[in-house]
C-alpha cells in the first residue's frame, strides 16, 4: 500500500513538473544578445553569438492576453537608449519577439558598438511601458554550441562567428539552430531538446541556390519557420540571394548531411530578415521581410507539390506578392491571429514599432 501511494505521488509531481522547473536562479553569463524566440510558460530563448551559446531565460511573464492592445511607438532607439543610458546612435535592435501568452514585446539590444557592446534584453507592454530584463539574478539555463566557429575565424571579412546563430524556433519540445559551424559543410541546422542538457553538433546542410547554378554548403539559413506539410514537420528555410528551401524536420540529426529542397528563387541582392506564418480566410500564408526587396506574402498550398529547382535560374517556384504598404521592415512578428508586429526604420531614420493588419 505504502508503495503504491508513494508511485502515485510520484507520477502525480512529475505530471506537475514545469519546463522552467530546470531553470536555476543565479546571474546569466549572456556576452551578445542576437535571434530570440519563445517556448511555453514564456521562456525566452536567446542566441548569444558571442558565447556561441542558446540562454533560456524565465520572464515570469505567463498572463495569457485574449484582446491585444495595438502598440505604436516612435522614435524606440531613443527611448531604449534613455532606459540604459545612451545616446540612440548607440543602440542596435537584433530582433524582436513577441510572447504568445502575454502579447508582450521582446528586443534582443546591442547597448553600445564593436566587441565592447553590452548586451540587454528589453520588455515593452502593451501600454509602451519599457523595461529591461535584468540578468544579474534571473532563473536561467545555456547550452553551449560544440563546434561553433572560433572567434577570431573570418571570411570575406566577416567573422564567422557573428554567423554561428542566425535564427532560432520552437517546435516540439525543441530549440531549433540555424547558422554556421565549424565543419567543412558550414551550413548548420540543430534540434536541441529542451530542458537543456547538451548540444550535438548538428546537422550540415546543402542546398542548390538557382541564382547562383550551383549547390552550396557554407551559407547559413537566414531566417526559417517550422511548418506542417501533408502532416510532415518541415523547416521552411530563406538564404540569402534568395532561395526558399524545405527540409523535413526529421532529418536534422547530430552529424548527418542533409540535402534540402529548393522551392523558390526570391531574387538575387537581398537578404531575408524574419518570416512568420499567419492564416486568413482559412487559409495559411507566409509573411517575410527582407533587406531590399520589400515584405513578401506566399501562399502555402502548393509548398508539397512544388518541383525543386536544380538549374540556374532567376526569379520563379513558389509565386509571391510584395506588399508596397510596408517599407522600411527591419524585425518582424506575428502579434496575434489578425495581426503583425513590424520595428520600421522611417524616411527620417527613426526606429519606429508598429501593430499592422495582417494581408
């Protein structure tokens, strides 16, 4: 009898266990605060390319919001650097998150330039408050990036190490990596479990860039949704010049060579910044913001029949709309079921976040 009651309660606190149960109180070691991304009960996961490292950091933020309030700040550069003390020409937004639970805004923040910058990690509320986060004493935990590029490795003149996360997701009990590695197919996608113990090393990736008429190792995935095709998990991909790329989910295993698919050419000199998905009018499109050609929307009906292009090409796949309402789109996110969340850099140079209408 005694033993039987002592299995129950123990299976009655393990169903009872919380993901942020493996978070640990104590000061986070953050040395850059790049791509960001929520898991469940508002934990917000943070690349720190610097540290070549994924943070997971316990907001306390879990309030679900059912009405939304529509956010319009101006001038945010501004109003962070009055938050932390310096000027707006010192403060560099990496991206921006928004918590699914809370409606809460998340910014990733270079105080300062150069090696020298702090890193800090920004909260802005549905009535424009902004706060900061502080990790002097936060419930954290980090898992270091085993073949991350050195920190003094350069190509072309850019360090690679900038480039070991370039993007990070959620999806199924996972934190899902991509940027580069030290490996000689550079191009890296990882599937980390979380809680965290460790990180493998990932899993390299190759794919034909129809621009360029050739296969490709060692370009990192700029930005990619996880995304369901014919009840298939899939990593939907963008790169820079600009091929779109499948790749089921399934594949990235520690130490395999993947071969994803190449769906879309998206034009050549420009590089994707954000995508989310959306659904309206029962159906699902893609929302993806780019450095020189505009906000594209994508039907996804046709991602599983699309043939793969495997010659060089311009301009073709999966069709596309660019959306000349929105001009100047530095991060994007979806805000709600009806809306986005876009940092616009305006005609006069101010950094301004802006709640839009989903197309």
């Amino acid at each position: 009898m005694k033993l039987t009651t002592a299995i129950l309660l123990g299976a009655s606190l393990a169903s009872a266990a919380t993901l942020s149960d493996s978070l640990q109180s104590g000061k986070a070691a953050l040395q850059s605060a790049g791509p960001l991304a929520f898991g469940p009960e508002g934990i917000l996961f943070v690349g720190d390319t610097k540290g070549a490292a994924i943070f997971a950091f316990d907001t306390g933020d879990q309030k679900t919001t059912k009405s939304a309030t529509p956010v319009d700040l101006q001038g945010l550069g501004g109003k962070i650097g009055a938050l932390v003390g310096v000027t707006a020409d010192q403060i560099l937004v990496n991206d921006l998150a928004v918590n699914p639970l809370s409606k809460n805004i998340y910014l990733s923040v270079s105080r300062g330039k150069g090696p020298e910058a702090i890193p800090v990690i920004v909260k802005i509320d549905g009535a424009g408050k902004i706060t900061e986060l502080k990790l002097e004493n936060i419930r954290h935990a980090s898992v270091a990036l085993p073949n991350a590029p050195a920190a003094d490795a350069m190509e072309r003149g850019r360090s690679k190490r900038q480039e070991a996360i370039t993007d990070l997701a959620w999806a199924d009990g996972r934190v899902l990596v991509a940027g580069l590695s030290n490996e000689e197919f550079s191009s890296n996608l990882r599937a980390i479990p979380f809680p965290f113990r460790s990180a493998d090393q990932g899993a390299s990736v190759e794919i034909f860039h129809g621009a360029h008429g050739r296969f490709e190792t060692n370009s990192p995935v700029r930005t990619f949704v996880p995304y369901q095709i014919a009840g298939e998990s899939y990593v939907l991909a963008a790169y820079t010049c600009t091929p779109l790329v499948k790749l089921p989910m399934s594949s990235l295993k520690s130490g395999a060579k993947v071969k994803g698919t190449t769906i879309a050419e998206l034009g050549n000199g420009n590089r994707p910044l954000d995508m989310v998905v959306y659904q309206k009018e029962g159906k699902d499109f893609i929302l993806m913001n780019n450095s020189s050609r505009g906000v594209m929307k994508l039907p996804t009906n046709n991602l599983g029949s699309a043939p793969a292009i495997t010659a060089k090409t311009d301009i073709t796949g999966v069709p596309y709309e660019t959306l000349a309402q929105f001009k100047g789109v530095e991060q994007l996110d979806r805000y709600d079921a009806g809306r986005a969340l876009m940092l616009v850099r305006s005609d006069a140079g101010s950094l301004d976040l802006k709640t839009v209408a989903l197309p």
